[in-house]
C-alpha cells in the first residue's frame, strides 16, 4: 500500500494539535498569542459539561481571598487563562455562548491580548492594584472594570481558551468595553431608590463613596454619552446578540455593516443593528 507522507503528516499535525488543546496546561506566555483570526466552529464540545472549576465566590467586603495563581493552580490553567474564565462567570455567567464569546473577547482586547495586563485589569480596584479578584463595584463605592466575584465553570474555561489561541474570530469587531441595558438599568433603579430613601432627592448632595448603596449605577443613556463623548468612541450592538442583553464599545472608524449608537436611547431598546 502506497502512503501519501505529505497527507500523512497533516493528518499526525491536525491530531496533534486537538490533543494539545485537549490535554496540556496552557502557560501564560501562550495564552498572548491569539490573532483573533481563527475560524473554528463555536459550540461546546460533549465533554465540556458546566462544572464549576473552582470554589472561592468574593466575600462581604467585596474581595476573592485566594490568589489568582491559588486558584489558577486549582482550576488547572494558567494564571491569564482562568482570569479571563472568571471575567466570563462572572459577567456572562448562564448567557449563550455568543454573547459570551463577544464579552470575552471585548476583555481580551481591553487588556490589549496581554496575559499580565489581563491579571492588573481584574485586580486594579480604583486605580490601585490589589491583586486579588472580586466585585465590579465594591461595598465602599470603589470600581474594577468588570466583575471576577464569581467562580468559572469549565465552559468559560474552553471559551478562554479557544479566544486567547486565536481558534475563533473576533465576535466583538474590536470592543473594548460593553454592558448590558436590561441588567444595567435595573441596577440603576435600585441604586437610586437606595439612595433616595438614605439622601433626598437632591442628587447634587449625594455621597461618592461609603453610601451604604454600593457603587454608583448610572442610567443606560448616561453611559452612552459618557462612553462616547467627543466623538472618537461609538456604542453599538452585534446581530448575535440581542441589543437589549448586550452593547459594545470601541474607536472609530466603524465596521462596515454596523451603525454607531451614540445619539440613540438603549433603555427602549430601539436601537440599530447591523
């Protein structure tokens, strides 16, 4: 029997590879090389079933007690790969698989595809590196920019893994920042109900820190005018995604094909798409 050694050998590659990404701890230096390029199919595969893969949830003060490489150790990758898990149980939790693609991709962009400014963007509370995960906005008013309080689950593990190798392309179109309008406006009438019953009416004498309301929630619309002022930043939504679960931040220029958001209401959730 004649073998073809050229189809032989991308065979023993293909096989190769699936067994590496299936079997060996990713390493931090790997975790930066993702182009963002990447074509494979985006569904979870059997053996990836919800698990928890740690079990260390913030506590009342707001911080995750165990080290990220503590918990990094546990879970079984490297540091970059489960802080990038924990962003994803933490702000994508339960969602579907695109729009917890595009939020982790939004992060990984955030920390400019760098394994250790992934770690100082999870840390950072304020401006101050605490190293230490937790809450997005802490008990004394103080904010990271996106939440590490909750524990990942194998699921998050793979999607961190399948964005950081480059394996799926880009779901985001390059954000940087996103939130979403259903959880963000209920958050913000809570906030402001807290605040109402402690302070007044007079939004202009409420205190900005220590408020025994948690950190300021702003309004939707707010946060679109704020995110996009002067002009350089747009806010937009994905076809994937429903506009009311999920709004993306980025520089202009747009991509083609979406329309920016900059002058429009989200709390209606009227909002152009692409």
């Amino acid at each position: 029997m004649t073998v073809d050694r050229k189809k032989l050998g991308a065979g023993l590659l293909v096989a190769g590879g699936l067994l590496w990404f299936m079997f060996r701890r990713r390493d931090d230096a790997d975790a930066g090389t993702g182009s963002g390029a990447g074509s494979a199919s985006m569904a979870y595969p059997s053996y990836v079933t919800g698990r928890k893969v740690t079990n260390s949830p913030a506590g009342t003060d707001g911080f995750v007690r165990a080290t990220p490489a503590a918990l990094a150790a546990q879970a079984g990758v490297g540091t970059a790969a489960y802080t990038l898990s924990r962003f994803l149980g933490s702000e994508a939790g339960s969602r579907p698989l695109a729009e917890k693609a595009a939020i982790g991709w939004t992060i990984w962009n955030k920390a400019g595809r760098d394994p250790g400014r992934l770690l100082t963007l999870a840390t950072r509370v304020s401006g101050q590196d605490t190293g230490l995960y937790g809450m997005q906005g802490m008990p004394d008013g103080r904010n990271r920019y996106a939440s590490t309080r909750q524990d990942p689950t194998d699921r998050d593990v793979y999607v961190a893994s399948m964005i950081m190798s480059g394996n799926w392309s880009d779901l985001s179109r390059g954000a940087d920042q996103f939130y979403n309008p259903s959880a963000q406006l209920a958050a913000h009438r809570r906030w402001s109900a807290c605040m109402t019953s402690r302070y007044g009416t007079n939004t202009a004498t409420w205190p900005s820190l220590n408020t025994g309301c948690g950190a300021r929630n702003q309004h939707p619309d707010v946060i679109v005018a704020n995110w996009t002022s002067g002009g350089s930043r747009e806010a937009y939504s994905i076809p994937e995604v429903p506009a009311d679960k999920l709004i993306l931040f980025r520089d202009r220029p747009a991509v083609a094909g979406l329309r920016g958001l900059s002058s429009v209401s989200v709390v209606g959730y009227q909002i152009g798409r692409a």
